[in-house]
C-alpha cells in the first residue's frame, strides 16, 4: 500500500513548503516495539536526543517510558524542561564544559559518560566544589569496526571517543582516588546506521572481555552502557517502517555477560525516529541540461544536510504524480548556493513539471535538528498526522 495516499497528499498541498512531516502513530508503534522487545529484560533504552530534539516527538518518547541520553549541556537542559527524569538523563560527548558539567552536577543526572581520564579529573574536581558525588560511566573504546560511513563510526582507536584499552592501567591506578566520583558503569558506542547485527556480537564480546578486567581489579558495574546504532532502510522505508528491535536485543541477550542484577543500557537515536519524519518540498523549475535534467526544489541543505555532509541516500518520490511510471532520470537538488546541494543524481521520477509536490523520506532522524539558516532560509516548519 502506497503510504502518500491522494487523501494524504492533498492534506499535504495545503502547507507552505518546505516542511517535515511527522507520523506520530508510525513513531508510537516503533516504541511499542521497542518496548514488546525488551519486556521481561533488565534492558533500559535511552533515547539520542540528537537525532531529533522536536517537542512533539520528545514528548511522544517521554509518555512511553524512556529515558534520555545527551551529548551537551542544553541537550540535558531540554530533557529537563520536558520533563525527563534526570536519574534517567545519560550524559556523553568528548568536550563537556565546566558550566555543562556543573549543571548535570545540580540536576543529579543518571550518569555522565566520561570520555578522557581528563575529563574524569575534572568532574571530580567541579563535584568536589560543589558538594556533589558525580555518577559516571566510563566510556571504552572497544576498537570495533561499525562497518558503516567512517564519518559516523565511533569505536575504533583511531577515533576521538572514549578511554583506550591500554589506558586502563592508568584508570585503575587512578579511580580509588577520586573521592567525589562513584562509578555505575561503563558505556560503549561504535557507530550509527549499522545493519550487519555480527557487528553487535563482536562488540558483546569486547564488553565481556572489559568487564572481567573490571572484575579482575574488584570493581562492580551497575550496568553496562552499550550504546546504539541500530540502523534503518533509506532504500525502502514502507517496507521497514519500523527496525527489527527483535533480533538487534537478542544478540544481547545471547552474547552478552550480565552479572546478577545488572541492567544493560541501550542508546537508540535514528531506529526511533527516522522512518517517522518526511521532508516535503515544491518543484520551482525544471532544468534541462546536456548530460542531465534538473529537479529544482524549495527544500535544500539547510533542511536535509546528510546527503551533502554524507552522500547519503534518501528516497525521493514525486506524489503530485503518483501512480504514474517512473520515465526520467533527474538530479534533484535544491536552491542553495553550493554544488553540494543534491538530494540524489540520476533519480527515476514520472515526468515531472513545475509545483508538483516532492518527498524526500526517512527524514526523522538528523534532518530537522540539523537544519540551518544558511543564506538566511527561513527554519521550516513541522506538521504532525497523528
């Protein structure tokens, strides 16, 4: 069934464009599915806020029960003004300010993911001025190969993230000595838009391999944080609408090494959000050329930057021309000033005309939170079909 129906696209033709088109029914059955899979488990997902930090969506998360994982300071704000619980407010990225620092500190949040033994020196530090006892988990860097874009692989050695195997020795050494710190966990993050779930595998076995070290030098974890990435079909977003959580939670199941009464934390950002959000556009004009016609349309890198900053594929669809054979080929780019500014090349469309109605899907995810007033676009708005 073709998921722009004309009841739909005629909704759609009465909004100003460009604009994101949230289906918050489709995003509430991805929880639910979300939450089918990890019933019975002592799994606890946090939701990436950075992959879309929209109010309509973030409270649609809030109602099903998820926590929250941030990677700056007014990202744990808004989590906060939402009305996120900050004992389930997780806390990463590698340059945490001291202000960003000091404000997790007041709220009490869950934990932050510490990336440097830097970085732990200096939130025991600002704890200990504040009178406070920072929860963390130390962030290790499994050097673990993701398998996806090297722009969003995270787990390798040769990467900004996290704490070095052979840097434990130091950690060790240095963690009894930190009076303001108490340690919960440790956390892993590999990479995002992964779809081969072997990958998951290697990395359980990396977090058993860590976690008897830990062991070894008397240490017991709370929980282990292993992070997210699960991907999802740009290619074909009707046909899965909603990831697989199923088999992603079962590797974990299988392959990882829970102590008794240890929870296991999960990070998901685009498998939430993702195939919920469209990007929907208007053809200004139509460019023929030599080599190749042109889709010009009213939606650019300011709206949708991955597949500049990428080269990411996005399917594209013309629904004022619905049902009617795909005859041309067309570059589909946008208004703004720069080369880069293509959505896709070479894309099979119906013969198109000035005005028809374009979407570019599976935009849930890094699309609006991205966007950017690059030659002063104005920020395009949201609409909701609930």
């Amino acid at each position: 069934m073709r998921y722009f129906t004309k009841e739909k696209v005629a909704q759609l033709s009465n909004h100003a464009t460009p604009f994101y088109y949230y289906d918050l029914k489709l995003l509430d059955n991805t929880l639910d599915a979300i939450n089918n899979a990890i019933e019975g488990t002592n799994f606890k997902v946090h939701y990436a806020i950075k992959a879309n930090a929209n109010n309509e969506v973030l409270e649609r998360i809030k109602f099903k029960g998820f926590g929250i994982d941030c990677v700056s300071g007014n990202e744990v704000r808004k989590a906060i003004e939402l009305g996120f619980l900050a004992k389930h407010i997780a806390f990463a990225g590698v340059g945490k300010t001291d202000e960003e620092i000091g404000y997790g500190l007041e709220q009490e949040i869950f934990t932050f993911n510490v990336e440097s033994l830097a970085e732990l020196k200096v939130i025991n530090e600002l704890a200990k001025e504040n009178q406070k006892k920072a929860g963390i988990a130390i962030r290790l860097n499994p050097n673990v190969n993701a398998k996806t874009h090297h722009y969003i692989t995270t787990g390798l050695e040769e990467n900004k993230f996290g704490i070095n195997a052979w840097e434990l020795p130091e950690l060790f050494d240095l963690l009894p000595t930190l009076e303001n710190i108490q340690l919960k966990g440790i956390h892993f993050h590999i990479g995002s838009q992964i779809n081969d779930l072997t990958v998951f595998k290697s990395l359980c076995n990396r977090v058993n391999d860590f976690q008897t070290q830990f062991k070894d030098h008397g240490i017991a974890l709370d929980h282990i944080n292993v992070g997210g990435g699960l991907g999802v079909n740009y290619n074909e977003p009707d046909q899965d609408s909603i990831p697989d959580f199923k088999s992603f939670f079962k590797i974990f199941k299988d392959f990882l090494k829970v102590q008794p009464n240890q929870e296991v934390h999960f990070e998901l950002g685009r498998s939430v959000v993702a195939q919920c959000g469209n990007l929907i556009s208007k053809v200004l004009f139509i460019k023929e050329g030599i080599k190749t016609n042109f889709v010009i349309i009213d939606a650019g890198m300011t709206e949708l930057i991955r597949p500049a900053l990428y080269q990411s594929f996005h399917k594209i669809e013309n629904l004022s021309e619905a049902g009617q054979p795909n005859s041309k080929k067309y570059d589909v780019v946008g208004p703004i000033c720069e080369s880069s500014d293509c959505f896709g090349k070479a894309i099979d469309l119906p013969e198109t005309k000035r005005g028809d109605l374009i979407a570019i899907r599976t935009t849930g995810a890094y699309g609006e939170v991205m966007s950017s007033s690059y030659n002063l676009r104005d920020k395009a708005k949201a609409y909701y079909s609930h």
